[in-house]
C-alpha cells in the first residue's frame, strides 16, 4: 500500500511517498524535482533527522530515498561468511540480491513518483550500509557517488576485492569518514577500518575518481546523521550538479 503525505521543514517544502517492496519499508521525500536523488541505506527511520542536518550545514537540495526494515547482517554482507565481530553475525551474503531488487523494483517505483528523472543518484549508508553502498558501486550502473560513513570496510575479503574489481562508469566521487576512535579496538578486523578507507581512497584517486577521507571525532556511535549529512553535502558538491 502506498501513502503520501507532506511536510514543512522550514524553508524547505517537500511531499512524501511510502510503501512497501519486498518487505522493504520504502520512504521518497520529494523536495525539488529536478534534484539529484540521494538513497539512503538507512538503520532507522532517520528521514526527518538527516534533512534536518543537512538544512543545518546549507547542504543543496536533494530528493531522498529510504530503504529500512533491513537485515542488517544478511542483507548488506556481500557474500557470505562467519562470524568475525560478535558471535551472533550472521553474514549471507545477500547483498547482490538486495541490488537486484534495488535496481528492478525500489528505484523505478522511485522514479515513477518523479516528473523528471534525476541526473544524478547517489547511494550513502553507515556501518554495514556503508559496506553495501560501496559495493553497489562495483556492481550497478545507477550510481554517480556513494558516502561510505563508518563503513564495514573491514569485512573479510573487501579490500582484494575492491582493489581487484573496477567501479561503474558511471562513478564520479567516493567519500568516505571514520571516528578517531573506531579503530581503537581489540578486534583485528574492526582495527583495519581506516587502514582500508585511506588505501580504497588513494586508489580511488589514482583512477581519477574524486575521493576523500575524513577522520571525526568520536567511536562507530557518535552522531552517525550528522556525519551521513557531511557525506551527502561533499557528494553533491563533487558531482557538480545543481540541486
């Protein structure tokens, strides 16, 4: 079933579409028709919140889409694997499938909903969101830039990966951020995170995609919507669209 809705957030106006596709909780805020769409692999319902941010740091306007009611392990893990952070991950690898669905049913209803089709749609996420953001880039043509904030980067096998496959043509920018303190842990895996974002960021640079790292302050739980709003605003500076 699909709603609509609308909301005023000062001076940005936009509508709302709800629905449902593949037990996904799917959630379109329409601010400007024309803007570039922003998706976001969302850990909550954190629409209102991230626009919010985003108005703060006068980030331009976007149209946001967000995918909730995920499976946070199986659904965002590549492929699959065995526990490597706590005892009760549960990593299946279903991503692909995820970008399948993505791609063939969650982004043309998008579009549908839009009177003109945006130039330009990017894809952000945290966490285990940001690992799957970052591998949508390596396997889907949608996508100009993706913001990888707290990404799992870390999870076994993606930096060979990434290293050992080639982004999209379509890829424009690549930002990536961290907590200071996220590597400052006992887990040899988790210790590896900003290792990887700064060697995926060089390689990114050195094939002539604009990619940043940027360290900030605090652990993986310190103002994860502020800094996914950080993201967003360098994402649509870098690829130079008019939002």
């Amino acid at each position: 079933m699909e709603k609509q809705d609308s909301c005023l957030q000062t001076d940005w106006t936009f509508t709302i579409y709800r629905t449902t596709i593949d037990q996904k909780s799917i959630q379109l805020d329409v601010l400007k028709e024309s803007a570039p769409l922003v998706i976001a692999i969302a850990f909550e319902k954190m629409d209102q919140a991230l626009i919010e941010a985003c108005q703060k740091i006068e980030c331009r306007k976007f149209n946001l889409l967000s995918i909730t009611n995920l499976q946070w392990d199986e659904e965002l893990s590549p492929w699959a694997h065995d526990p490597v952070v706590m005892i009760n991950d549960h990593f299946t690898g279903q991503a692909p499938e995820l970008l399948k669905t993505m791609d063939e049913k969650i982004i043309p209803w998008t579009l549908s909903k839009l009177k003109e089709k945006p130039k330009t749609i990017l894809i952000s996420g945290y966490s285990m969101g940001g690992l799957f953001a970052l591998y949508s880039l390596y396997n889907s043509n949608c996508f100009e830039g993706c913001a990888c904030v707290s990404g799992s980067v870390w999870y076994p096998d993606f930096e060979n990966y990434a290293l050992s496959h080639q982004l999209a043509s379509s890829v424009k920018a690549v930002y990536f951020s961290l907590g200071n303190k996220e590597a400052k842990v006992s887990n040899p895996f988790l210790q590896t995170t900003g290792q990887v974002m700064e060697k995926l960021c060089d390689h990114y640079q050195n094939s002539n995609v604009d990619s940043v790292f940027e360290l900030n302050p605090g652990n993986h739980f310190t103002n994860p919507i502020q800094r996914l709003a950080k993201g967003i605003k360098w994402l649509l500076i870098h690829t130079q669209e008019d939002a």
